[in-house]
C-alpha cells in the first residue's frame, strides 16, 4: 500500500496518508475542514527486497557473465610465463642492490 502526500489549498496543511490505491482521494481537510484538500504528486519509493533468496548477484545478465569468463585467464601456460617473467625481474632487482657498494 502506497502512501499519498496531500496539501489543503486553504490552508495549507500538509500530510501523509497510508492507503490502498483503489481507495478513493481524500477532500476534506482534518485541520480546516474544508473540503479543498488535494493529492500531490510524490517521488514515491524504491523496491526493498528483504529476506533469504534475494541477493544482488542471483540475477545477473548474460552480458555480466560473458565479461567475467573475459577476465579469467585463458590458460595454466599463459600465468606461468607472466609467473617467470616477474621472478627474472625480481631477481634482476636483488642482484643490483647486491653489487651496489655501500657508502658506509
């Protein structure tokens, strides 16, 4: 059930109201009681799915998962050779500050 914003044009009066949308649109103002009460156009609110089964990730689309099966590596021989390539740079940085004399 959705609720309604209404305003009184005579005197001004603003309030919510909770009610069934087949329920029909209030005229009459419970401050003034005149019947120039009118139903504004609200921003109304977002869906909130609560509870066990309603997950972000359960209804992903298509496009998601063929982006994701990009992402992973193609191969076990293409992570070895990015493997070796950062051991060969690592061991080149070590050997460096090894032959660097020191300034003590």
């Amino acid at each position: 059930m959705p609720t309604y914003e209404y305003q009184c044009e005579a005197c001004g009066h603003e309030f919510e109201l909770f009610q069934s949308m087949s329920a029909s649109v209030k005229r009459k103002c419970p401050e003034c009681s005149k019947l120039k009460l009118k139903r504004l156009i609200g921003t109304g609110s977002g869906v909130l799915f609560k509870g066990s089964g309603f997950y972000e990730t359960d209804y992903r689309s298509k496009s998601y998962e063929k982006d994701k099966a990009a992402d992973k590596p193609k191969s076990s021989s293409d992570t070895e050779a990015s493997k070796s390539s950062s051991d060969k740079s690592k061991s080149s940085d070590s050997k460096s500050k090894k032959s660097k004399p020191s300034s003590d």
